[in-house]
C-alpha cells in the first residue's frame, strides 16, 4: 500500500520502475481531491528486489525506494 498527499486538487500519477530505470506500472494517472489518499500495488509477476516509485502531482514530484519480498 502507498500512502499520499495531495495539497491541492491536482492530476496525479504514480509510477513504478525497477532498478534499471525500466517502468514496470503505472498505478494512477488521474485527478484528485485535497487530501489524504492511498492505493494498492499488485505486483503481479514481479520479482522480488529493489523498485522505484515515483509520484507526479501538478508541479511537486516525490521519488521513493521500496523493497518488494515476495
């Protein structure tokens, strides 16, 4: 589960990458509220390892690394 916030009434996209740099997901890509929000990654076939997430929201954009252990 990741967990956001918009600050503003925004377009937002929430994107996954492996290691490489390669995008393996894109969990959102639309408008929301102000406010507290989350959403769910299945990771499907993936494998176990290191992956990027990266959140666009109007003019802010938020990196993060996250470990996937299946």
């Amino acid at each position: 589960t990741i967990q956001f916030d918009v600050p503003i009434e925004s377009r937002v996209r929430l994107e996954v990458y492996d290691i490489l740099g390669r995008r393996v997901a894109t969990l959102l890509n639309r408008r929301f509220q102000a406010g507290q929000h989350e959403t769910t990654w299945d990771p499907g076939g993936l494998s176990s390892g290191v992956y990027i997430y990266q959140m666009v929201a109007g003019d802010q954009r938020m990196t993060r690394k996250m470990t996937l252990i299946k």
